[in-house]
C-alpha cells in the first residue's frame, strides 16, 4: 500500500552483546573522539543513562577514551545561546569525530551549523528533534524521532485496546508549537474521532516557565484527581513532558485512569518514582528493569492499565547514535545505510521489534533522506505486548498537515 507519510521498514533486532560491554576504546591516546550533549537527571534521565552507557563502553576522553560527555542547561529555552555555545565547543577539539545532542532542544539546528562552518569534516547526528523537521533537516547529518505521525494513530489505538472511552491529551503552547508535537496532537484528534474515543485537550504549565519544574508537577499532582473525577475511570491519559510524567503516573496508580505510554517510552519514565521503587541493581539491564516495574504496577492494581516500551526510547537514542557514529567512523557502517542504523540501535535493544521509516512532508511529500522515525511494540503490564507495530495505519494521516498551535 502506498504510504505517502512513511516508508515502512520493520526489522526485529537483537544482540546478544548488548549490555556486554562491547568493544573497548580506552587506551590512551584514541585515534578520534565522539561527542554528546544530553539534558540532566531531572529533565531526561534516560538521555543521560545512555551516554553513560557510551562511556562505560567506550571510555571518558579525559581518562583516554573517546566519549565526551556534556549536558545542556535545564532551562534551556532561556539559555539557548549556552546550549549553542557547549555544542560548538566540541568541535574544537581536533579528534572531534561525531556530535550527538539528545534530546535536540531548540538551537540544535543553529549549533550544527556553525560546527559544520568550521568542520564539515564532523558528523552530526540530531536525536529527539524539536524543531521543525525542514529546519533541522538542513544542518544535521541525520535526524532521529519518535515516529511522531503513526504514533498519533497507534497510541490510540492502543487506548481503545485498554476499553478507554476518552483520551486526555495534556500538553503546554510551547509544544503545541513544534511540528512534531502539534502534528501528532492533530493526529491523535482525528484518530479519536476515528476509532470511537472522546478527545479532551488539558494545558499544563511549561516546567521551563517561571513556575519551574516543582510547580508544573504540583499542578499535576493536584489536577489528576479532579480530571479522573471528570472523565471516568475508562480515560486514557498523555503527556508531552517528561516532567509531568511521574505524578501523573502516580496519581493514575492512586484514583484509576489509564496511560499507554509515555511520549519518549520507557520502563523508566516516570514509573520508578511513582512507584518508589529502587532499580539500581537493575541498572543497564532493561528486562530486569521492566519485571520489577512490572511487578510492582501489578501489586497497586494497575495491570492491564498502564504501557511502556520495553527499552528506554532516550537511553537507546542516545547510546544507539553513539554507536552508529563509532561504526560509520570505524568504516563498519554507512551513514546511508538504514538497516546499519538499526543494527547500531539493536546493540541496547536485544530482541525488540520496530517500525518507522523516512519523514516525508506532508506539504511537499519529499521525502527526506536524513530524518527517521521509529516506534516500538507497547507493552502492557501485568497483559504483555500489543502488536502495535503491525497495525496498518490509514494513510489520510500521514496527509494531514500541521495547523500550528
């Protein structure tokens, strides 16, 4: 079937080296060097983890490795002349072989630009793009996503396989703003009217506002009741932020609801603290990790109810471009080369079924040749896997165009 929005490409991947430890790089004096910047513990963990994972793999450039680790400021909408400055900041390094941003917050598209004005020479991978897809496809040598467009079908899809009658979608303006948010909440609309769900829109505060990161939390911790009061134990709940992700799975867990997954998903996101639940034992080993979160969803009533990716989307993004950049640099893959990215993403995801394809815009239907988009089977618990990634979505969504916020 003709797919004007994507170009499908299923591959189910495994590795039995992933979480082995891999090669080694940290002899002195590496040959080259591969950066990545990621947000902090408190804004995307899981970003982090993955480039720890890297490092733990590959070595610290400051102990003769070749990972350079940095993250960009929390408050990052405020400060983006400091996320721009620490990317640029990379290429001075003469080693400097690869940059990974993950997330790629607002200034991404800027920063790989003038990288590539003093060293074209340097690859530069964009993971978890926010910008516009058009924007960030003219600097990044690849652009990867959460598939955004099938996702805003496939989600509530999986929603109406919980039995919910509703799907409350909650998010801020400066989200609403970025295409691939926007596009998916479009997406998510129609999909609702589609498959027999009511649609309901809730604004949260913007943790990088003036209220912070505690106050857009609290809003949710305060407002989840009163919205479960409102539309029944048989609403499906979605935030956009990381952020609101815990005390929304928290008070989920407490007055009922239901949540599919997160917006980037993982075992993870949201759930250990909600669930006050130590993984650190567990750490890295993500079928390990996914038991013990399942157990303890199951043991407050909330099988059947709640979804997740069975891998970290963040920890393998960022972990998976790194060792895509080190294999293309290696001459072990090519740049072009889709199944050899997927095989890099494979190394952490042992046994994992995917789906996605290239970007194609909706405006023009080019398709791009550097901006991808992948999605996982969800994972229920206390039920197991729903065949999410084997669901035909209607091609009228991937026609739909993005109306803006």
């Amino acid at each position: 079937m003709k797919r004007l929005g994507l170009i499908l490409l299923a591959l189910t991947v495994g590795s039995a080296l992933a979480f082995a430890g891999g090669g080694s790089d940290r002899s002195s004096g590496a040959e080259y060097h591969i950066g990545i910047v990621t947000g902090t513990v408190s804004q995307s963990e899981d970003d982090l983890r993955g480039a720890e994972e890297l490092i733990r793999r590959y070595g610290k450039v400051s102990d003769g490795g070749i990972i350079q680790h940095v993250t960009y400021p929390d408050n990052f909408m405020d400060q983006q002349e400091t996320t721009i400055t620490q990317i640029v900041t990379l290429a001075d390094d003469p080693k400097m072989k690869a940059i990974i941003m993950n997330q790629s917050v607002p200034g991404t598209a800027e920063a790989f630009r003038r990288v590539k004005e003093r060293r074209p020479d340097i690859l530069c991978f964009a993971g978890e793009a926010h910008e516009d897809p058009l924007v960030i496809q003219q600097s990044a040598d690849l652009a990867l996503n959460a598939d955004f467009i099938s996702r805003g079908y496939t989600i509530i899809w999986a929603a109406k396989q919980l039995g919910s009658k509703t799907f409350v979608h909650i998010s801020f303006p400066r989200h609403m703003s970025y295409e691939s948010l926007g596009l998916r909440r479009q997406i998510m609309e129609e999909a609702c009217k589609d498959l027999g769900l009511r649609f309901v829109f809730e604004t949260a505060p913007d943790p990088t506002s003036d209220v912070g990161q505690a106050g857009a939390q609290q809003y949710i911790l305060e407002q989840t009741p009163q919205w479960i009061a409102n539309y029944g134990q048989d609403s499906a709940y979605f935030c956009t932020n990381d952020a609101h992700t815990e005390p929304l799975l928290r008070q989920l867990l407490q007055y009922g609801g239901k949540f599919v997954e997160a917006d980037l998903p993982s075992p993870l996101m949201g759930y250990p603290g909600a669930l006050g639940i130590d993984l650190s034992a567990e750490a890295g080993n993500f079928p390990a990790i996914l038991k013990k979160v399942e157990e303890a969803v199951v043991s407050k009533g909330g099988a059947g109810r709640f979804g997740t990716w069975a891998y970290s989307y963040g920890f393998t993004v960022s972990a998976g471009l790194g060792e895509f950049a080190k294999r293309i640099i290696d001459g072990k893959a090519e740049l072009s080369s889709v199944s050899d990215l997927y095989a890099a993403l494979g190394e952490f995801t042992p046994g994992a079924k995917w789906n996605g394809g290239y970007y194609i815009d909706a405006n023009t239907g080019v398709r791009a040749r550097n901006h991808i988009l992948i999605y996982m089977d969800t994972y229920i618990f206390g039920q197991g896997y729903l065949p999410t990634t084997e669901q035909v979505v209607p091609e009228k969504y991937y026609n739909i165009k993005f109306q803006g916020n």
